[in-house]
C-alpha cells in the first residue's frame, strides 16, 4: 500500500507470517511500515526492520491511496516497472476515502489474508457484472503511454468499518 504523510511516502507491506504451530491464535499476516522521501527509500527502509527478504516477485495487489494517485500514477509506475524481481501481473487500486494501508489492514472472511480478499473481490466483480475492472501494471502502463487513451483503474470503498477491525 502507499499514502503519503507529512510530505513523505508511507509504503507498507502485507507478508504471509509464517506460525510456529498449526493450532496457533497467532495472524497468519504481519505489515510493515516505513516512511522515506520517495518509494523506493521508504522500501529499502523497510527491509532493514524485516527479519526476512522482502520478495517483490510475490506482490499480487498494490492498493494506492486517492491522494496518492492524484498527484499522478507515473512515478509509481515507474519505480515498479524498474523493480526486477517485480513481476508486472500484479493488480492495482486506488483506495478511496481511506488510508491505502489501512484497506490491507482490515481483517475479513472467508480470507485470512486482507489485500487477497480486496484482489479477488476486484476480480469476482469484474467477471459478473462488468462494473469494476482489474487492471495490471503492464496494462496500465501500455494504455497509459498510448495517445488517445486514458487508462482506467478500480476504486475501492470501504464502509462500516471500525479501528477494531485493523
């Protein structure tokens, strides 16, 4: 996810957190959050308070705050479409009315996993009613250097949520 706070970039990451037991009460999922004067230091960041290797090749949903995305998409495009390991397949959406780490945050059923829920809800949408639109970055990124063509990225909206739910 990515917002921006106090003139700074707030990248966090979702990861899969590994449980010591089967039968552990522990979150199956763990976010990080670091702050830096671009995204790319706000990553490299957050690297240093992981126990473990960020892996880019595993990011399946980028979630971007509205205040983010008005100050323009082009720079997040690039900074992803230069990352190697950072497979272009990934979806993404812009978090409206709502704090972009906070929409991965928020714990929901059936999935155990928040940014999973938010994807396939996105791609469960797309395929019934036509309303929504899953794009991924090498998509948005081909359309966007098109002339002629505006891209066109999914919103999502949370309701009814409460801080308990984060």
């Amino acid at each position: 996810a990515i917002d921006k706070k106090d003139d700074k970039y707030l990248v966090s990451a979702q990861v899969m957190n590994a449980k010591q037991k089967e039968d552990s009460e522990d979150s199956q999922i763990i976010v990080y959050e670091e702050k830096g004067n671009s995204i790319n230091e706000a990553l490299r960041n957050m690297t240093m308070k992981s126990s473990r290797i960020l892996y880019g090749g595993h990011l399946s949903k980028l979630v971007i705050s509205e205040e983010v995305a008005k100050e323009g998409i082009i720079n997040i495009l690039d900074v992803f479409q230069r990352l190697t390991e950072v497979r272009n397949e990934f979806t993404m959406t812009v978090a409206k009315d709502i704090e972009a780490s906070k929409v991965i945050k928020i714990m929901t059923s059936p999935e155990s996993v928040p940014a999973e829920y938010v994807k396939t809800s996105l791609q469960t949408a797309d395929l019934s009613s036509a309303l929504t639109y899953s794009t991924k970055l090498d998509e948005f990124t081909s359309l966007y250097l098109k002339k002629g063509i505006d891209p066109v990225i999914s919103v999502v909206e949370v309701k009814n949520y409460k801080k308990k739910d984060l």
